[in-house]
C-alpha cells in the first residue's frame, strides 16, 4: 500500500544506513536517522519532521 514517493524515502534512508518504515497511515516514514541527516538526504522544505524520545523505563501492559 505504499506509494512511490514513500518507497524511494525509505529506500534511501536504508541505503545510508538507518532503520525505516512506513506508517500505518497516511504518506509517513518513520526512521531512527537524526533530523539533520533526514533533512540533508530529502531538503529541510521537503520534508516534516516530528521527534519523539522514549523514556528507557520498562512498559507494562496490563488487561483487566
């Protein structure tokens, strides 16, 4: 279901040696390369950036 714009962004992200996906919706990649380098490989005004951090703390689930 990926389009061909989203293909490409992933293939070069992978091809400079980073992890990358697409999202589960909509024309979104998401990558551990940092900013600068996604905005050197596509052009900081071709692209959106979000940044997201995880905490390192263990995640529990918890069904009751």
């Amino acid at each position: 279901m990926e389009s061909p714009a989203v293909r490409r962004g992933i293939e070069r992200l992978i091809s400079s040696g980073y992890h990358a996906g697409m999202c589960m919706l909509g024309n979104s990649i998401f990558t551990d390369a940092p900013e600068r380098d996604v905005w050197a490989l596509f052009g900081r005004g071709h692209v959106r950036t979000y940044r997201c951090s995880s905490s390192r703390k263990e995640i529990v689930i918890r069904r009751g």
